[in-house]
C-alpha cells in the first residue's frame, strides 16, 4: 500500500468533544473537512454539552487515551501536518500536548489556548492550568487567544474597553516573543471604534487587523471554528493575512446567519448551512496593515 500524496492534508486535533451545543471537535472536523484537509481527532474528554451555560454537564475524561494514542501513530509511523489543540481539561493533558510536539518536531504546531472570554478565565481554568498553557504556547509556531487569552498570557489585567493600534502591535509581539512566528488575537475592540482580529508574522515582520462587524450576541465555539479555518487555510496554501480573511469572513457569515434566525446563543451557530462557503476557494483581501 502507498502513502497517500503530500498534497493530501492531515491534522491531528487534540480537544474535546462535546455532544451538544457546536464547539470544540464537533465544528472543527466539519470545518477542516469541508476543506479538503484530514483530521484525526484525538478526544481530551467526552462532555454531553460545552459548559457555557446549558445545565449541569456529563463528562467522562480521558486524559489517559492520549499517550496510548500517540504510540499507536508513532508505531504506524504516520505523520501530521499539523497538530492543532484546544480545550485541554488539566495540566497533565498540556504535558501529553507537549509529548505529541516533540514526537512529531516537523508539524506546524497550532495552540487556541483555550481558558477564558469576556474577561474572566472558565471555572475550568485555574492558575495551574494557566500557568503550564504558557509553556505549551511557548512550543507552538502558531497561536490564537481571544483578547481575554491573550491577558492572561501576559499577565496584563483585561481592564481596556479599546486598544489603540500601537498597544495591540505591542501585545502581539510580546506574545511572539514568548515562542511562536505567527500570533492572532481575536475579538478586539480597536480605538478607532472596529471591532477586528489582528495578527503578527515574525518572520515576515508584519502586523495585520481584520475587521469583523458587531452582532450583539456571543456563541459558544465561534473561536475554535475561526481557529479551524486558519489551519485549513495556512496548510493549503494561504499567506497568514489570506488565512485571517477567510476565518473572519466564515465565521461572519455563520453568525449572521444564526442571528438571523434568533436562535438559541446556546446552540452555537447553524454552522451546517454556512460550510458550503468554505468549498470556494476565491481569493480573500479584506485584510489591512495594522
Ligand atoms: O469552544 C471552546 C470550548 C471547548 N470545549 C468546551 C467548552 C468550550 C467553551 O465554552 O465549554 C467543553
């Protein structure tokens, strides 16, 4: 039997699965299949809903199918074009994220630091968990923190309503200079009044913000679905401000589409009528030089 060719994608997906409510694995293989790219997930935890706010939650952990799971593939001498994780339930599960890095050292490397929104870190998230989320950002070549992520990384108090053009600049360095190339933040409210996803490429030694219009509502796993575009979007060809301008546009359509139903915020978006949209491949340049 022969490999299959390189220009076939394959991501593995460290997060877990949460039955109802559209976040975590649930979106994000949709999303990278609809784009032409392969995941493998490798499920952290089976919840029977997100936490965010639907009732008390089912929830059987499985911190220890990780390790196992990683022999298997080594033993298979499979290879991932990207490892890609998310929610992570414990400080042990970051060390086995850690172990899939080192495993798998060629991987484009992409951590959501999952811990927080709207200024406050999950009841989920304690010190301990924040604290070793560092050092797995710190091995990453690409993260993705919401505004509310990227303070806690930086151990800045989430205290500004807007963040001026030279401090968000600032912000994304400082996390670059923690260890990854590229970094984005999502969701931050620009003192010019836009609301935008802003990024830095080290390498390229350029700042870019995205603006997203305002809809007032928030939902549950709208930063895993960007976070998933922005792979499947880096890992088949697009430049990181490309790969930023079609996470934005995606995940503005799906929530408008959701918001124009007045549906549930609980439900997360009705992403199944927005994944069609991923299928083209048009050119994407509502990206501007920050
Ligand atoms: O979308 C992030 C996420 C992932 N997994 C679980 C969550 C959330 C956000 O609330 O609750 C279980």
């Amino acid at each position: 039997m022969s490999a299959e060719p390189s220009c076939f994608r394959r991501v593995a997906a460290i997060h877990d699965i949460s039955g109802f409510g559209r976040c975590s694995l649930t979106v994000i293989i949709p999303t990278l299949s609809a784009m032409g790219v392969q995941v493998c997930p490798v499920p952290t935890a089976v919840l029977s809903t997100h936490t965010g706010g639907l009732g008390e939650v089912v929830m059987r952990d499985l911190t220890d199918y990780i390790l196992p799971t990683l022999s298997h593939y080594k033993a298979l001498d499979l290879s991932f074009d990207a490892i890609y994780t998310g929610f992570l339930g414990s400080e042990t599960q970051i060390g086995h994220c850690l172990e899939f890095f080192q495993a798998f050292p060629g991987s484009l490397k992409v951590v959501d630091p999952v811990m927080g929104d709207h200024g406050k870190a999950y009841r989920t998230c304690g010190q301990g968990i924040q604290d070793r989320m560092a050092e797995l950002v710190s091995a990453a070549d690409i993260i993705t923190p919401n505004l509310t992520e990227a303070c806690i990384l930086l151990k800045l108090k989430y205290d500004f309503s807007s963040v001026t053009h030279s401090h968000a600049k600032s912000m994304l360095a400082r996390l670059s200079e923690m260890g990854p190339s590229k970094v984005i933040i999502t969701g931050v409210q620009l003192a010019t009044g836009e609301m935008a996803n802003i990024g830095y490429d080290r390498e390229a030694g350029a700042y870019w913000y995205v603006p997203c219009d305002y809809v007032p509502v928030s939902y549950p796993g709208t930063g895993d679905i960007y976070a998933s575009v922005l792979v499947g979007s880096l890992l088949t060809g697009d430049s990181l401000s490309m790969a930023m301008g079609r996470a934005t546009s995606f995940v503005e359509i799906a929530i408008k589409t959701t918001f124009s139903y007045g549906t549930d915020p609980h439900y997360g978006v009705m992403l199944e009528s927005a994944l069609p949209w991923l299928t083209h491949k048009e050119i994407v340049k509502n990206f501007n030089i920050l």
